[in-house]
C-alpha cells in the first residue's frame, strides 16, 4: 500500500470478537474503511486469520 500523508486520512476504529466473544477495540488511521481493514488485516494476526471476527469500523471525528 502507497504510504499517504496522514492530513489525508480519517481516524477509525475497527471492532472484533475473539474465539471467547470478548470485543476488542484497535484504531488506525486510513483513507477509507476498508483501508483500515487492510490495515488491521496486516497487523492484527487474529483479524487476519479471521475476518470474519470484524463487527464494525466506525470512523470517529
């Protein structure tokens, strides 16, 4: 991914459930949503092997 100033970008915070249903909350900054899940893909080894574990990205202001 091309890097990008981070004037560019938005806040987000990506929520997850774990295999024992705890909700986990991680913020990034990206251009879109669905940058921050490429981005939480990359650096989060449980949303990476479960993506199906993301419950919301919600962008905060």
């Amino acid at each position: 991914m091309p890097s990008t100033p981070i004037k560019s970008c938005n806040k987000y915070v990506l929520s997850y459930k774990d295999s024992t249903n705890k909700t986990h909350e991680v913020g990034f900054y990206a251009r879109d949503a669905y940058d921050c899940l490429m981005l939480a893909r990359e650096f989060n080894t449980y949303v990476h092997d479960n993506p199906g574990s993301v419950i919301r990205i919600q962008q905060k202001f």
